[in-house]
C-alpha cells in the first residue's frame, strides 16, 4: 500500500524522486525501492512523508490514495506559493462516477472534524444530479437562518469545490467550512493577497459583513444550485411595475391603430 501511495504522492505534486529524497534527507534510490516494493520505509520516514504531504499515517499506510473515493487537492490555506497536498474524501457509484454528498444542518459540527475522513463522508446521504456540470467536487449543505434571503432556511445549496481560493471573484456565493465560522453561507469578497482574509456578505441587508482569515478555512465551495420546498416571495414592487409597462404597451398599441 505505501509502495503505491507514495509513487501516487510523489506524482501528485510533480516530483522527481530526487527532489523528494532531497525533501525526506534520504538517498534517491531508497525512493525507487520504496515506489517498486524493495523496501519498508521505517517509522520515522513514514511520518516525514506524512508530514510532507499533510495526511495522517493511517490514510498513508492504509488507504489506496489512488482509488477508495479519495483525491487530492491543494492547501490553500496560506495563499503561499508553496501550498502543500491533502487529502479530500469523496464517494463514488458503481460506474465510479462521484456522487455529491449531502451535509445536513445537524451534521455540520460533525463535518468540521470528518470533513476529510473517508469513513464519516461514506456515512453522508449521497445524490446524484445529471443536468448538474460533470466536472469537478460537488457537495451539498443545508443552510440554517435568514442571511441569505430570499434563499430560505432549510435550502440545500449545491456547492462546487474549489482548489484555487485566489481565484474567487468578488460576490461569488459560497459555503465555506472553518473553525471559527462553521459552515456558513455567503458572498465574497475576495482580499488574500492584500489582507489574508475574505470578506463575507449576507445578502440580508440586516446583517452585517465581516472578515474570516484565510488560515482559518478549511473548504471553500462555490454554490452552482440550490434545493427548496419553499419559493421565494413574490416583489410586490416590481410586479407592480411590470403590471404597469403591460399596460403603457397595450394603450401605445392602440394608439397605432387609432
């Protein structure tokens, strides 16, 4: 298994097996017996190359990173250069297409500590939604409360997992999972390369907005649809307005004709 993964990991995140011995302090050819089976890499090197690549020892040592509904994805945590691999936990069907994963609201202070074990993103509902984009991590959340109206409580918002948090544009809604906020769902305004923070937005005016350091998320995903068995309110106002154009219409209409 380690064999393997650490050929998997080493790929990965595009090193040779020079650079990663240089990395470990070991010689290069310990690298090639590891990869091929030759060797046992001892306790202390395991958790150097877990250490390395930001996983624990058990997924190294027991989990097939290739395959077993597991992929992995940067750590854009710090916005570095730099960032490090780790481990993100899907599930897959039959035909190993990913499924999408449902989050409800009482399991939300589960998913900050489970959110990258296989075994409790295994035991989430699990959907599958065809018109849905094909490509990439889905996952979906319940929300709870009234900050995002008109998307009510109870909304299950479809979010799209994003490697790359520096690329996020201004207003983009998003669920983002973090230590201090939770799961939360909002619009951001993107300030890491000047502040190391985003800036996140209700779309209730009654709320205010406020800033979450980047070294305190763990997940950002960006919401491409919603589930709701509540519609949202009718604007009074503009249906009035619209109302009234109809109307401007059909007395220009019968102008012409007169």
């Amino acid at each position: 298994m380690v064999d393997g993964n650490l050929k998997f990991l080493r790929k990965k995140n595009g090193l040779t097996q020079a650079q990663l011995a240089e990395k470990l302090n070991i010689k290069r050819s310990l690298i090639g017996a590891y990869e091929e089976g030759r060797a046992e890499p001892r306790l202390s090197t395991l958790v150097n190359i877990a250490r390395l690549f930001d996983i624990s020892l058990d997924q190294l040592v027991t989990n097939d990173l290739s395959k077993n509904g597991l992929t992995l994805v940067k750590d854009n945590n710090s916005g570095a250069e730099n960032n490090k691999l780790r481990v993100l936990a899907i599930t897959v069907d039959k035909e190993n297409r990913e499924n999408i994963e449902l989050v409800p609201f009482k399991a939300s202070a589960g998913y900050l500590n489970g959110y990258a074990d296989p075994e409790f993103i295994e035991e989430l509902p699990k959907f599958r939604l065809p018109m849905l984009n094909t490509t990439g991590t889905h996952r979906a959340f319940e929300i709870k409360g009234d900050s995002m109206l008109p998307i009510a409580s109870g909304t299950v918002i479809i979010g799209k997992f994003i490697e790359d948090w520096a690329s996020i544009k201004d207003g983009t809604p998003c669920i983002l999972v973090s230590q201090q906020e939770g799961v939360v769902f909002k619009r951001v305004y993107n300030k890491m390369k000047s502040e190391a923070v985003l800036r996140l937005h209700s779309d209730n005016p009654v709320y205010q907005p406020y800033e979450l350091a980047v070294d305190n998320i763990y997940e950002i995903w960006e919401a491409k649809a919603y589930i709701s068995n509540s519609f949202p309110i009718a604007d009074f106002s503009l249906s009035k307005l619209t109302s009234i154009v109809m109307d401007l219409q059909q007395e220009v209409i019968k102008l012409k004709k007169a």
